[in-house]
C-alpha cells in the first residue's frame, strides 16, 4: 500500500502562543502518516521590525517586502521560529530538520512583478523539487519549512505560507496520496464569524462562492480557501481546515 503524507501549516497566532504550539506540536508528533509542516509568523516579524525601529510599509492593507523587511523575516521565520519549531519536535522524539526553500534548492520562485501595487521581495512560487522532499521523508527525516523561497541567483523571497503549503501539496501528490491541512485557532471555516459552534463541516466550491457573495466568508479566509480548492483541482486527495489541536476535525474542503 502507498504510503500517504499529510501536509500541515500552522500560522502566527498559534505561533506566538507557547501552550498552542506545544500542543499542535504534541499532535503533530503523534500523527502516524508520513509528515511535513510549513509555518508563517508574520505577526512577530512586524513585532521585531518595531523593536528595530522601522514600521513594516504597507499599501492598501498590503505588507511590502524592502530590503530591511526581508531582513527581518529571514530572522524571524528562518531563525527564530523555524529552530524553535525544530528543537521542540526533537524534543517530543520527531527528527525535524529545517528548511527554507534555498535549502537544497527545495522551492524555487520569482519576484512578483510590479503591478498596481510593487509587493517587493516577495516570490511567486515557481518549482519544487519533489524527489528532494521526497527524499527527505523517505530516510525519516521531517520537514519544517519557513515563509522563505529563493530565486536561483543568490536572492531570497518572502513567500506566503499558505501557497507554500499549497504548492508542496500538488507536487507531493504526484508522489504520495496528499491531504493539507491548515490549522489555526478556529475550529473551521465558521458560517457566523464570531460563533465557533458554527462550523462548517463540508465546504464545495458551489457553497463557497454562495457564501462569498453573502460575505458571509470575508477577510483572510478566502485566500486560504482558494488555495484549498486549487489544490484539489491539482490532484491533492484531502484538504482540511481546523483547529490546531483537533486535526481529524474541521472543515472538509471538496471540489463538488
């Protein structure tokens, strides 16, 4: 029988909480299918820029990655939170090793060109070499990847974690049977935003541009649930979205 891999990301509010990361942590460790994980952790780059002394720039609602934000996210999500991840999992018995996407090449990108708005360092996923994961995972080693991609010309980018996790998803499924779970500090995508006994338990496309149109999913949930549904159209078996200490629950994403 094939072996199957599941795909977590994990973001900033699960991040900065030291009792929720250790118990997704703890859960994570205790899965017992072959495993990678991707986090983001924008929210204490933001923090740390502001103890430096230079506020993040933003355009409508937008971050802009210069060089000094660059800086600041290859501290943060490479340095700080990556190893910290990466040593609480050896901790808990899971050989993690840590990964950017400059790391063995793993994940190349491009700079996203300057449109209406010059995001900056930020890259656009490009490739991944998947017999590289693949190979990671095959002498047990578990991979922690951080929000970092690189250009092949010596040029780190800033890379939302969400479309890595994504991205490494529809690779792997031409290797493994794929599921991707994202998991953050709601129970899943919630029919009234502030009642978390709202869940959604299953989420089609149909329902979900009905609910996009009834703004009754708004805000950061949809590019999230975009992401979950190109992955499925890319050949990703699973897609979940649930709360970081309950992953056999949430809400299923489906194509129909």
């Amino acid at each position: 029988m094939k072996r199957k891999l599941t795909i977590f990301k994990i973001g900033g509010r699960v991040l900065e909480d030291e009792q929720a990361l250790g118990a997704f942590l703890k859960a994570f460790s205790a899965w017992p299918e072959l495993k990678l994980l991707v986090h983001g952790g924008g929210k204490k780059a933001t923090q740390i820029a502001d103890q430096l002394g230079f506020t993040p720039r933003m355009i409508e609602g937008r971050r802009i990655t210069d060089e000094p934000a660059l800086e600041v996210a290859l501290m943060v999500y490479g340095g700080l939170y990556n190893k910290k991840i990466v040593a609480l999992l050896q901790g808990l018995g899971v050989n993690a090793v840590g990964l950017s996407g400059a790391d063995a090449g793993l994940i190349l990108a491009q700079k996203r060109p300057a449109q209406t708005i010059d995001f900056g360092l930020v890259g656009d996923v490009v490739k991944i070499d998947s017999l590289r994961v693949h190979w990671f995972l095959e002498t047990d080693l578990t991979p922690v990847f951080c929000a970092l991609t690189h250009d092949g010309r010596g040029q780190m980018l800033n890379t939302n974690a969400d479309t890595i996790a994504t991205q490494l998803a529809i690779s792997m499924s031409a290797v493994f049977p794929t599921e991707l779970i994202f998991c953050f500090e709601k129970p899943g995508v919630l029919a009234q935003a502030q009642d978390e006994s709202s869940v959604i338990p299953q989420l089609n496309a149909a329902l979900y541009e009905r609910y996009r149109q009834q703004k009754v999913i708004t805000d950061g949930m949809i590019p999230k649930l975009d992401n979950a549904f190109d992955a499925l159209r890319k050949g990703v078996q699973k897609v979940r979205i649930t709360h970081f200490n309950q992953l056999k629950k949430g809400t299923h994403i489906t194509l129909e």
